[in-house]
C-alpha cells in the first residue's frame, strides 16, 4: 500500500478502543503508513452520530504513545485527535472498521460516519469503514483482505474537500465478494427504528429502541443494492446538504 506511506493516519471508530474491528483497521493500516494514531471511545458509542460533548468533561487514557481512550463521542475523537494528541494533524482519518452496517439512513445515526464528517469538516481527507453482517457471522476477514485494495483506489482517486468516502464491505466471506461498486445512498421505508416498551421486576416501565427493518424495493444504482448484490459499497458523501430542488421552489414562492 504505497499510496499511505507518507500519511500520517488517525484512526477513530464508535465501537470503542477495544473493538475487534478498529485492531483490524490497524494491522491493515499500520505497517505501511508514516504513523498511525489511534484515539478512540473508551467504551461502546454505536449510534452517537455527530453528537459532542458539550455539558461533561472529556477525559483521556494514554495506552502507549500511538493509542489513546477517550471518555467521549466519536466526533469527540476525532477533536482529541487532531487538537490534543497528535503532535502534528493527520493527513488521513480513518474510521471504523465499524462492526455493522451504514448504509441508506444508518448514515443519521451513524458514529462511525461522523467522526469521518468531522475530520473532512476540518480540512482532513475521511474514509468511515464498516463490515455489514449478520449477528452469527461476521467476516472480518472480508474486511481485512479488499481494505487495502479499497483504501488505494480511493487514495489514488482523492477525497475532494467537503466530502468524505463512506464504505460498506458486504456480510460474506471474501471468496464470495463480486466486486466493487461505485454508488449513491439508498433509502429504507420510515420505520427503522422503534421504541420496544418492557417492565423490569418493579413494575416500572422502560424502553429498548429496536431495529425494524421492513422489507422493500432496493432501487437500481445505491449501497443497499450493492450489499444486496454482494459488492462492496463506496459512497462519495458531500457535507453540503442543500436541497437544491426546494432551494429554487422556495425562492420562487418568496420571491427571490
């Protein structure tokens, strides 16, 4: 992988420092960047999105000189890691390997996804990674032989500013993967996700949110139909998110 030799790497995931999928990214990454920096949650922060803590102090473990747990968000990380820690900003954010999907909608939610839009915020070329799977198999090795192959491409190609890649490897063992495709976001019906309402030993009620997926039509051309498809899925992703559409309905209606 000569296209990270010069790279100084920061990896950040949201399924904390400990994850199999973030030790994964590093073996594949490690060896052949300049550095490679890893400043991660120090415990589980699936589902945190683009959230900072602003109301708690951040706090901060160093492991070893190159890997750091932060008391924090993914977007926290990836603050930590470009202001505080490294002693030079990254030239390239990774995050991930996710342990999951994000695809279509997951993008909203996705911890994972937004500490990759933080580092393109901030001028750093971003790449989030993420395994799809089912809960009894996960293909790490899927991950971890096309990952080089996928990270060289996008290098090769550049990450424009205001964008960042977002990648889904598909939940198959790599000699079944088809390919590499080049696609937008899919979209899901409404109703992925859904308060589930139980009662512990006191009678006090209390909620789980559940993942709902309802079965629907995957449209030509998008990540959802590549992982259906057992490709894997690379998405350009822009951090401007102006409809331009209604940009020009609205203006017409006001007058301007």
């Amino acid at each position: 992988m000569d296209s990270l030799k010069n790279h100084r790497v920061l990896l950040v995931n949201d399924d904390g420092i400990d994850a199999d999928g973030i030790k994964l990214l590093e073996r594949v990454v490690g060896p052949h960047s300049k550095e490679t920096w890893v400043v991660a949650p120090a415990e589980e922060m699936s589902g945190a999105s683009h959230s900072i803590s602003m109301h708690l102090p951040i706090r901060h473990r160093q492991i070893d000189r190159y890997h750091h747990a932060v008391k924090g968000t993914p977007t926290d990380c990836a603050l930590m890691g470009i202001y505080e820690i490294m002693p030079e900003p990254p030239s390239l954010l990774l995050s991930g390997m996710n342990w999951g999907a994000n695809l279509a909608e997951d993008l909203t939610y996705s911890g994972t996804a937004s500490a990759a839009m933080e580092g393109a915020l901030l001028g750093v070329p971003s790449v989030a990674m993420s395994l799809v799977h089912a809960f009894e198999d996960v293909h790490w090795a899927t991950a971890e032989k096309f990952a080089p192959e996928v990270l060289d491409g996008i290098l090769s190609a550049g990450i424009a500013p205001g964008t960042f890649v977002n990648v889904n490897f598909p939940p198959v063992p790599p000699d079944e993967v088809k390919g590499i495709r080049i696609c937008r976001l899919g979209q899901r019906p409404p109703g992925s996700f859904k308060p589930t309402k139980r009662s512990d030993a006191r009678r006090k009620d209390y909620w789980w949110i559940q993942i709902m997926r309802v079965e629907h039509e995957i449209a030509t051309g998008t990540d959802l139909e590549a992982i259906e498809n057992n490709e894997i899925a690379i998405t350009p992703i822009k951090l401007d998110m102006t409809a331009e559409q209604s940009l020009r309905s609205l203006e017409q209606a006001f007058g301007s």
